[in-house]
C-alpha cells in the first residue's frame, strides 16, 4: 500500500512539472507570471521532474528498501474515500489545467478591479479603510507608546537603509522619460513602457494637453460612463495575475459609442484633460480608432 501512495503523489508531482511545461511549450507562461519570476518556474519545473520521478522510481521497490527509517510511520489514508478525496484536491487542478485553454482577463474583472489612470483610480477610493488603519494605529500606540515608537525607529532606519542608488536611478529614468514625452509632437504608449508612460501622463497632464498620443488596449466602460466614453485598457501585472491591476487612458468621441466591450483597438488622439470623480485626469478627444486583433500578449508589466 506505501508503493502505491508514493507512486500516485510521483504522478501529482510530474503532473504538475508537465502543466508548467505545457504553458512554456505553448508561450502562455507570461499570462500567467511576469517575465521577471520565470527562473523561478523553472526552478520548479527542473525540482518537480527530480521529485516525481524519485518518488515513482521508490513506488517500485520493496517495503524495505523504500523506507525512508524514520522513528514514526508516516500517515496514509486510511479508507478507499479519504484516498480519493485527499488526492483529487491535488489532482483536479492538475487535470484542469491541462485540459481548460488558457484565458485573457477581461472587462468584467476590470469593472471589479477599476482602471488606474497611473496612481489616480477610476473608481471612487474607501476613506474607511483609511480610518480603520488610523483608529488601530492610535489603539497600538496608547497601549504601549514606548514599544510603538521602538517599531516606527525601526521602520525608519530600515527605510534609511534601502539602496539609494536604485531611487536615484529610477528618478533618474522617470526624468528622462517626463523629458522624452514633454519633447515630442507624438507620444506613443509602447508595452515596455505601459504603466510608466501612463504615470507621467497623469502626473503631467497640464503640460502634455494638445499632444498627440497613441495607444492600444482593449474596449472598458464604467456603469456611469456617457454612450461617447470608454477606456482603452491594459492589465498590467507585478508578479502574478492574481495581482493585476487595470490601467488606461479614458476616449471621448462620437465614434467610440458603437464600440462593443473587449474589442482591441489602436487609439490615436489628442490629450486633454477633464475631472472624474473630483480628480482631474487626460483623456483623449477627436480620437481616430482602428480594430486591432488580440496580441501575442496582452498583458503589461512593471518595471523596476
């Protein structure tokens, strides 16, 4: 019975080597994990393999030489339900992935998420969150104000100690780019440079309006949108998909209104800016729109 359990947990693990292979194989591992935690799959790809294979290769020897001599027996199901039970929560997900086609986010996780217009959100933002983190900060520190202030010196020598050369670049860079972007007839928003082309759109939407810009993404409306406004989006992703967030710049034009949610489309306008939910954000007037198929990736990243 200990053969079959490691010869079935040798095949969770090579299945689950062989879902990660298939997304390499088919090019789709970057909808799901940013380009920059890819060693990391393949570290697990390579310790997967080595695992499973260990495990089916014990599952063929005899009870003796299988043991691994620890001081206690290790637990195993106890019944044909429990077996298959405990094994299908680490099998269906395996099956699944390999089975299901991969899929896009789309415009009903954005209305859920919100679009970002750099670090302004299209939807309203929660002042209570905001009070709630106050009120515990107040209760912590009249609890103990000694040990309160221990930990907020701590935090701040850590800040203090943080690489200052890598903000100097990264200012450095997002100088540059205000630069480029103010010294051009023509902005073009490429993938490389999504989220932070965004940002200093919206950071400096004062200087920019009148230029002309170009962008791609998909068709986004908020509930309160007019018949002549949409977003033209992007998710862009930190790590992972499960941390995407939407970015996007808002179109305005008589012609956008027949546009159909999801439909990829090319943008190219004017900026100017106008007030969303009391903040002042760019949007693009007199825009020219050209449909566009689904890109090799759809989805952006940040850069560090």
């Amino acid at each position: 019975m200990r053969s079959f359990h490691m010869f079935i947990r040798g095949i969770i693990l090579a299945g689950y080597a062989l879902l990660l292979f298939k997304l390499l194989l088919t090019s789709q591992l970057a909808n799901y994990v940013s380009p920059k935690m890819h060693p990391f799959i393949y570290f697990a790809l390579f310790v997967l393999l080595i695992l499973g294979g260990m495990q089916i290769l014990r599952s063929g020897m005899n009870t003796s030489e299988s043991h691994c001599h620890c001081d206690g027996e290790h637990h195993m199901p106890k019944t044909p339900a429990s077996t298959v039970f405990i094994y299908s929560l680490f099998l269906l997900p395996v099956m699944i992935g390999l089975m299901l086609s991969n899929h896009v986010l789309d415009s009903s996780v954005a209305s859920k998420r919100g679009v970002q217009f750099g670090a302004q959100p299209l939807a309203e933002s929660s002042n209570s969150q905001v009070q709630t983190e106050e009120k515990d900060l107040v209760e912590e520190y009249l609890r103990d104000p000694e040990g309160y202030m221990k930990k907020v010196d701590e935090r701040v020598n850590e800040i203090l100690q943080e690489d200052n050369s890598a903000v100097q670049s990264t200012e450095k860079e997002n100088e540059q780019l205000k630069n480029d972007l103010i010294g051009t007839d023509k902005i073009v928003v490429t993938d490389e440079k999504y989220i932070s082309t965004i940002n200093m759109i919206s950071e400096n939407v004062e200087q920019l309006i009148g230029k002309k810009v170009e962008i791609t993404g998909f068709v986004f409306r908020e509930r309160d949108f007019r018949s002549n406004q949409l977003v033209v989006a992007r998710f862009g992703v930190t790590c992972c998909i499960a941390d995407a967030s939407v970015y996007g710049m808002l179109v305005e034009g008589e012609n956008v209104a027949k546009l159909k949610d999801d439909t990829w489309i090319k943008v190219t306008g004017t900026i100017h800016k106008t007030t969303y939910h009391q903040s002042t954000i760019p949007v693009i007037e007199q825009p020219a729109i050209e449909m566009i198929e689904v890109p090799d990736q759809p989805y952006v990243y940040e850069e560090y």
